[in-house]
C-alpha cells in the first residue's frame, strides 16, 4: 500500500494540468464512468471516481479497486475584437490525469485516495499582433493576451456504513494551482508634454512605449474538505455532496494585471478562491438499465477573485444513462447550466472586466454531450471509455463602446480512457 501511495503521489504532481474551461474552469466529470454519463455521479457508485462526486459511495465497494484514467482534451477558441482580423488561440490540445483507489478496511470503514484535475482555463494569443488602434496602431487588439490557470485536488477520502441503506463520508480536499498571465502592451504612444504619466518612459512632447508585462507562473496549495450522504430505498440511491470554498493566492498575477490595465481598485488582492459547491443526485437500477440525475450549484459570486470578475452563480443539470449487456456498458449523458460568464461579467462598465472575461478566460461553455462504453475484460479488470462533446458558444463582450467589442467562440472536445483494477 505504501509504494502505490508514492507512486499515486508521484504522478500527480509531475503531470501538468493545461486546459480550457467547462463548467466554470471545473471539469463536469472526473473519470471516465462519470463523465461519459454526463458528470453524473452524486448518487450512483462508480468506484475510485466517487471519492471526488460523494466520498459516501465508496462504501458500495468491495475489498481493494484501483482506477487510473487519462482524458485528451482539445478546446477551440477565437477572438475577434472590432474590425481586427480574428485570431485562434494556441492552447488547442491538453492531458489530464486521474488516479483514484477505494480499499475497505472492514465491512463498515472504506479508506478512498484520489487525485484528479479539476480544471483549468487558458488562451495563448502570443504569435498576434499587439497594436491597438485606440493608441493610433494597427494589430489585433488582443495584446499578445496570454493565460494559464490549472487546478488539481490530491483528497483522501473515509466513508462509513451506518446501516445497510445510510453511508456518510468525508473527505480532506488539498489543492494545487497554478496561474500565469501575460500581455504585451508595447505600443508607440505619444506622452504628453509637460511631465510624466503614467506607462510612459519619456517626457515632453516625443514618443514612448508601454512596456510587456508577464511574471511567469505562480501557484499555491489550498486547502479545504468534501462532505457526502448516500442512501439506498429499493432501487434507488439518493446522493448529496458538499465542496467546501478552497482560497488560492496567485503571487503577483491578478494584482499586476489590475495595475496594467487600470483597476487596481477593483482587483485588489492576488486570491482566486475555488467555490463551495453542493449537489443531490438520484440514481435508479432495473435490471439493466441505469439512470442518474444530479443537480449542482457552483458558488462563484461568492469566491474572492470570481465575484470582482463579476462572475454569476451556477446551477447545473445533468442526466445519465447506463444499459449493461453481458461484459459491456454501454453510457450516455447530457449536462447543462448557463456559463457563470454572462452579460454582467462581458459587458460591464469596466473594459478590462470584459477583455479578460471575453478573451483571456472564456468560461463560456453551457452543455455537454457525452457518451462511452465499458468492457470487463477479466474478473479484475476493465476498460473505460468516454467522449465529451461541447457545441459552440459564440459571446460578445463590450470593451470601448458599443461598436469596439470582443467576439469569442468557443468550443471543447475531449477522450478519456480509464484502466480499473478490482480485488
């Protein structure tokens, strides 16, 4: 136990976490059951994958299962601001890891580990031009706007049978995150005569240059709890999850981007916190057939660094189903929930609120559809499979005035594929 402990450890954090938002910059599922279900999971076991959906779970597991699953995930994301030609961002393709492991101890304590990406965000507009027109040059208007946020949570999980129907656990959330911005605002402008103002390296009627600004990366370990109650009435299970808010502190990111783009009095601090989420779920098992709802809601507006970016509360509903047939599973699913980025977040009275929220953080994907397969290829082992499909988001954020916007379209890709062990 202890070398697979080093070895889960181990792959975690040398395995970076890049990608584009879903739900939010959260994934809608972990593993591969989940999210080839529609993100569903709050009500209906899935093995290693519910230490993360409702820690209560793990006690539908027996002895000692294993799960290691990777998702590709490829976003598309463009921008077009104003009359500029519209640019792709480079972020285009990404690896995500999950590992999870369940062991019962004995027939009423389960012990469960998990260690899984839960999302992230990002755009990469550097091969552009970084004019703007609005300081008499030409370019794209997107100022070689770079980003980068990717979150992992490492969360040891213990779930107790209190009968053969009630099942509670609990579960310690650490997270690791990393968040880098840069932008290039090295424009010719003429600096006025008479004194210095602010950016601009020369005085008196001549010609200066706002400098490029980018810091690296900067990332910080947060740390939090998962809360979970499952119960079990004939042929139903009913779920309910609880995420506890995580507070992340991103050196010198949010606070020197606020003081380049002029709103230093509305960003103030360097705190992106990850929200507190709940969620109940439903699960219902005839026979062959499976079906899952879950209902979650996302608590942004209430997460420091989310609220100043005026994002917006999440509800979101997905749908699973799964029918079984011999040695196989066949899975299908459906999850929607209006972006947290909407018309206070792109179209405020702070232009670069908007420029950032429009284009350098497009958290703008509102439903997914999904569908996988299993296959048991032994007694102990077996195949998952899954595919994410989220259809194009087109959203318009307003950044001077009316006729200079920000147009983005956003679309996501993704497969995942999860290798088990049961003993």
């Amino acid at each position: 136990m202890q070398k697979l402990l080093l070895v889960l450890l181990t792959i975690t954090l040398l395995t970076p976490v890049v990608s584009q938002a879903t739900q939010g910059d959260n994934f809608i599922g972990y593993g591969a059951v989940s999210r080839a279900m529609g993100g569903t999971g709050i009500a209906q076991p899935m093995g290693a994958e519910s230490v993360l959906k409702n820690p209560a779970l793990l006690t539908y597991n027996k002895g000692f299962s294993f799960s290691f699953a990777g998702t590709y995930f490829v976003p598309e994301v463009s921008s077009n601001r104003a009359t500029y030609t519209e640019k792709t961002s480079a972020v285009d393709r990404a690896m995500i890891p999950a590992i999870g492991l369940v062991q019962a101890i004995n027939d009423k304590l389960y012990f469960g580990l998990g260690a899984y990406g839960t999302g992230g965000s990002g755009v990469d507009y550097r091969g552009t031009d970084a004019g703007d027109a609005e300081l008499g040059n030409s370019g794209d208007g997107l100022y070689r706007l770079s980003t980068i946020l990717s979150m992992m949570k490492f969360v040891p999980t213990l779930a107790y049978k209190v009968n053969s129907n009630l099942s509670l656990g609990v579960g310690v959330a650490i997270m690791y995150g990393a968040l880098g911005m840069s932008y290039d605002r090295s424009m010719q402008i003429r600096c006025p005569a008479g004194g210095v103002v602010p950016n601009c390296t020369t005085t008196g009627d001549s010609w200066g240059q706002i400098g490029s600004e980018g810091t690296g990366t900067s990332d910080d370990l947060g740390y939090g709890f998962d809360l979970g109650v499952a119960y079990q009435f004939n042929n139903f299970t009913f779920g309910f999850n609880y995420q506890s808010a995580i507070e992340m502190e991103y050196s010198k990111q949010l606070t020197n981007a606020a003081a380049d783009f002029g709103v230093s009095t509305i960003i103030t601090s360097d705190i992106l916190e990850q929200p507190a989420e709940m969620g109940l779920g439903v699960s219902y098992v005839l026979n062959a057939l499976t079906a899952t709802f879950d209902y979650k809601q996302v608590k942004w507006s209430d997460a420091t660094g989310y609220k100043e970016f005026k994002w917006v509360d999440q509800d979101i509903f997905s749908f699973g189903l799964a029918y079984n047939i011999g040695k196989n599973d066949l899975r299908f699913g459906y999850s929607m929930g209006d972006a947290p980025v909407g018309s206070k977040a792109l179209k405020s009275d702070t232009k670069a609120i908007n420029l950032l929220n429009g284009a350098g953080f497009p958290a703008t994907s509102d439903s997914h559809i999904t569908f996988g397969l299993g296959h048991d290829c032994t007694k102990n082992f077996s195949i998952d499979l899954a595919f994410v499909y989220s259809p194009e988001v087109e959203t318009v954020a307003t950044y001077n005035n009316a006729a200079d916007t920000i147009t983005t379209k956003h679309t996501e890709k993704s497969a995942t594929i999860a290798a088990n062990w049961q003993f």
